[in-house]
C-alpha cells in the first residue's frame, strides 16, 4: 500500500524533525555568512585566512564522520541529536565571549565545532529515519528536508549577510546559538529512544572495541552488493561535482563571453530549480522507485550539464541549469532511500559515516585537478 505524502506531517516525528532543521539551517546560514565576511573585513580580504574556513569546515568530514557513524550505533540517536545541538550552541557562546579579547581567529573555532558535531549528528539523524518511518515513507520525508536545504541555498546567504550588517558579528553569534538551542528543542517532541537496536559485532557479556565496529562497518558496505555500488555511485557523483564546481565562472567568462559577475544569473535558475524539484518529488515519491528517481536524476544531470557546456547563450545556459536543478533532488533521495531499504538499523550510523567521506574526498581531489 502507497504512503500518502500528505499523511507525513500528522506525525509528530517529521514535524518535529523539519522544525528543527530549519532552525539548524538558519543557524548554520547565518553563522557561515557572518563568519566569512567578519574574516574578509578583519583581514582585508586575506586568501589564506577565508581558505581556513573552508579547512575548518571539511577537515572534521574524514576524521570524524566515520568514528561519528560508529557512536551513532552505538547511541540513542534521539539523545545523540539533541546533544548535537546543546553542543554547538555552547560553543558559540564561548567563541562570542573569546571575541571580547580581540582575537578574530576564534571565529574560526565556530566552524570547526560545528563541523565536528555535525560529524555525529547527520548519521544519527539517518538512524532516526530508519527506526520511524517505512520505507516507503523515507523518500517523502527526504524530499521534504532536501526542499528545505533548497530554499536555504537561496535565501541563506541573504539572512547571513543582512544579520552580519545589520547588527555584526556579537549579535549574529547569539542568534546561531539561539538556533542551535530552538533546533534541539524541537527534538524534544519525538518519543524516546528505545533500545531495541543494539550493535551486532558486541558479544554477550562485553563490548566490542570502536576499531572493531569500523573494520565490521566497512565489511559490511563491500559484502552488500546494492550498498557497494551506491557507494560507488556516490563516489563518481562526487568527482564529477568537484570537476565542474570551480569551473562555473569560466562558463559565463569563456564560453558565454560574459562579464564574471554574471555568475549570478547561473545560480538563480539552479536555485529555482532545485526548490521546484524537491517538491516535484515529494509529490512524486509514492509512485516512482526509488531506483527509478536515481537513474532519471543522473541521466538528467548528465544531458543538462552537457548542454551547458555546449551552450553559447545565456538563456539557454539558464534554461540548462533550471533542467539539471529539478532533476538534483531526484538523485539524493533516490541514493538515501535505497541505502535506507538495503541497512540494518545497526549498522546505519556506519553505512552514513563511510558514504559522507567518500563523496567529499572525491569532490576535493577533483576541485584540486579541475584546474589543470
């Protein structure tokens, strides 16, 4: 029988988990924002000191997110969530009073706590989907929070840059605490964690060391036909999104021979079109397999940034960009929920932590060739 999409927000576990990603994606917006245009002002707009954000925020991805996949099996992720969140907002507050030294570094210490928590957060939040929905509610849900991300992508930099001139870098700190503070709140509205789900590779009477629950974590990836080739898949997503990411402004300056800061007009379509296709497929996710969703999304993805390439008018690289936007969804829902279907609850955390390294480790080595 089909999930109707609709039936999503009488439960009070969705309502309470859209609620508090955006409060978290508002926190997470602002702080960025605020963060790297204090740093541009305090540095003169130093290359190597905005380039430490970028360090602060994805150095935590390899070494924590598979440790953090492994502590998200073995806690309740409920609490785990929750903690996340108290977390994050208490470090705020200390880099907030370490700003009153003078020492505009501490900033930085912002990102790199956040990035670190996150680390254990999203595995355990994959875990709560797992243990609360169905499988053919996951991909409604997945969509629903894959919209929200979309509309943040927009509106984000824009509630960053206003909170950071309007009111400067105190001000916006305490709100991003507040946030983080309001996103664990609304957490409190799931039922508790039952402990009906406990790590296969401890043994009765004892526990298992942490190096052990890795080694079985990546076993059961490569024993896992379907979970093998997801990987993969996310592995050759991630290298074809870091061959083309810098690579955007050359579009509008080389092949559209455009001034650069017509970038922008490249950016709003995609961001349109990922709002669009988010809800396209929540509307869609009852009646399409998730298989189907990945196939169609990366088939679409491969036409439309062929023709972006190929395009030498600006209207039809927008046209190209909107296409290739609707269809992104498709391809992160479609990748989660199959992951979802083919996991044991035990090993979700792991499964996360192994999948979110592997993409971002691609994405960085190819961005680090896309040059030459």
């Amino acid at each position: 029988m089909r999930a109707n999409p609709l039936s999503l927000f009488r439960s009070r576990y969705v309502r309470a988990v859209f609620i508090s990603s955006l409060f978290s994606q508002l926190g997470i917006w602002i702080r960025n924002f605020a963060v790297l245009l204090y740093v541009m002002e305090m540095t003169g707009g130093d290359v190597k000191a905005v380039s430490l954000i970028s360090v602060a925020e994805y150095a935590p991805i390899f070494v924590f997110s598979f440790i953090g996949g492994v502590f998200a099996d073995r806690w309740r992720p409920k609490k785990t969530m929750v903690w996340c969140d108290v977390l994050s907002s208490l470090s705020i507050l200390v880099v907030f009073f370490m700003l009153q030294t003078g020492s505009w570094t501490a900033v930085l210490l912002s990102v790199l706590c956040s990035s670190i928590v996150s680390q254990f957060a999203q595995p355990a939040g994959m875990k709560l989907f797992k243990l609360h929905l169905s499988d053919e509610q996951a991909p409604h849900c997945m969509s629903l929070l894959q919209t929200l991300f979309s509309v943040f992508m927009i509106a984000g930099p824009v509630l960053g840059t206003w909170a950071y001139q309007h009111f400067g870098i105190e001000a916006s700190l305490l709100s991003v605490s507040a946030s983080f503070l309001l996103s664990a709140a609304a957490l409190f509205r799931i039922p508790p964690d039952e402990q009906t789900v406990e790590v296969k590779t401890r043994k009765p009477g004892g526990s298992s060391s942490i190096l052990r629950e890795m080694v079985d974590g990546l076993k059961y990836v490569f024993i896992s036909k379907n979970l093998l080739l997801l990987s993969l898949c996310f592995a050759v997503v991630g290298l074809g999104v870091g061959l083309i990411s810098p690579l955007g402004i050359f579009i509008v300056t080389e092949q559209l021979g455009r001034p650069a800061h017509d970038l922008q007009w490249l950016n709003i379509p995609y961001g349109l079109g990922e709002i669009i296709g988010g809800i396209v497929a929540f509307s869609l996710a009852a009646k399409i397999s998730p298989k189907t969703m990945l196939m169609v999304g990366l088939i679409s993805n491969a036409a439309g940034i062929a023709l972006t390439g190929l395009s030498s008018v600006l209207w039809l690289t927008m046209a190209a960009q909107l296409f290739v936007a609707l269809l992104q969804p498709a391809i992160f829902i479609g990748n989660q929920a199959l992951v979802m279907q083919h996991t044991e609850p035990a090993y979700i955390g792991r499964v996360t932590g192994i999948r979110t390294p592997l993409m971002t480790g691609s994405m960085l080595l190819m961005m680090s060739l896309s040059g030459v």
